[in-house]
C-alpha cells in the first residue's frame, strides 16, 4: 500500500485523529446541527413510521426481498409509513412494497463511495453524511421496527434500537428479526447473554423471531392497538412549513 492511499473514506478519518483545532471542531458540531434540522423539517409531518432494516445487497430475485416487498404492502395496509436507509436491497423492496400499496414510501439516506444510491420507490428522502445521525431520525418517527438479514451496519441499527429500549431511552415498541434461519444463532448467543446476567430476563421479551409475516403483522398490530396514539401536526407559517 502506498503511503499517501487512505485506507478509510476522507470524510471519516478526522473522527481517529484526536482533537482538531477550535474552529474546525465549531464547524463540525455546526455541520451535524444543520443536518438535524434539515432531517426534523424534512420528516415533521411525515406521519408514523414503521422502519425496516435490512441488506443493500438483495437481489429483486431473492425470497428476503420478496419478503421485504410484501412488509411494505402490509405496513401501508396499517395505515403507516414505511421508512428505510433508501437505498437497495431489503430498503428498495420494502419502499416499493409500500409504494405498490399507496402506502407512503420514506428514505433516510447515507452518502457512501458505494452502494448507496437513493432507490425509485420514494416519496420522501433525504441525504445524510454522518452515520449516528441517520440512526436518530430512523428510530425518531416509527412505531415499530422489522429487521431483515443484513450484514454489520443492519447489525448496528438492531442492536443500538434494542439497547435504546433495554436501557428505557426510547419507549419498548415491537421488534421483529424475520429470518429463523438467518438470525437464530444470534438470538442462541442473546441467551448466552441471559445465562451470564450480562443482560436481564425481560430483556429477550422484546424481540420476536418469526418468520412468518402473520406473526409478525399481529405482534406489531396487538401494539398498536393498545398504545398508538399521535398528536396532529400544525404547519406554522413562521416556520414556512408548506401545506
């Protein structure tokens, strides 16, 4: 490898180098900022969500998209809007499922070197640069998340979702892993977890494996019952929120 190569994207690498100097890290904490409040004012009235995890690397022929195609149809069935990272695989299908369904089809998308291209299937989408705040608006406005196989980053969104509610910093909405046999070896080691009090009893109880959609549809549907409620939004003028 070359001296001068970068080994990792060149707008990551800043965040291994320690402290910057005072301006640049001003303008860092500016540049995240505007990034929230362009999410917030994107996404305000975007109605409930229910967001689905899931690979970029599905092919349109591969049972998990269909499988993610058809969550999107039964999300908009609810009355929901499906939201996704944007991009394609299990977030193309679910989007399009959605779509296909005159449900409402919303992408938060990431800037990557590759990959991650915004997918056709939406109606709302934005762009973000930074990782951890994507994260925050794909848990922000759902009340309900589906997790699809995926690799490491399907991974992190599960497993930071699920420490939001084991630690009660969100609140405990359903969670759906679809995949027996993709995800059993992880729920295996979630028990191992349990059997060495590295995590609690109840902390298993808010994950359901399934893969059957039934299931699924009547465990996010029986909490919804019981807890949906939503405040209508006003536009405000002074905000210049278009009707």
């Amino acid at each position: 490898m070359k001296p001068s190569q970068r080994i990792i994207p060149a707008k990551q690498h800043v965040y291994l180098e320690g402290p910057k100097d005072r301006s640049y890290e001003f303008l860092f904490a500016f540049r995240v900022f505007r990034q929230f409040i362009k999410g917030f004012r994107t996404l305000h009235f975007v109605g409930p969500c229910i967001t689905v995890f899931g690979s970029a690397r599905f092919s349109e022929d591969h049972p998990y998209y269909t499988m993610a195609r058809e969550c999107g149809k039964r999300i908009a069935g609810l009355g929901f809007a499906t939201m996704t990272g944007g991009g394609p695989g299990i977030m193309e299908a679910a989007n399009r499922g959605a779509k296909e369904a005159g449900g409402k089809s919303v992408g938060c998308n990431i800037e990557l070197p590759f990959e991650q291209k915004p997918n056709p299937y939406l109606d709302i989408t934005i762009t973000f640069e930074h990782f951890f705040v994507r994260k925050v608006l794909l848990v922000k406005y759902s009340y309900a998340f589906i997790i699809m196989p995926g690799g490491v980053g399907t991974m992190d969104e599960f497993f930071e979702t699920l420490t939001l509610m084991q630690t009660k910093t969100m609140t405990q909405f359903p969670i759906v892993l679809l995949g027996k046999a993709y995800y059993q070896p992880m729920m295996d080691y979630l028990h191992v977890m349990k059997e060495n009090k590295t995590i609690g009893e109840a902390d298993l109880d808010l994950v359901l494996l399934t893969d059957s959609l039934d299931e699924a549809f009547e465990h996010i549907h029986k909490y919804i019952r019981s807890n949906y409620q939503v405040k209508p939004r006003k536009r405000l003028w002074w905000f210049m929120e278009k009707k």
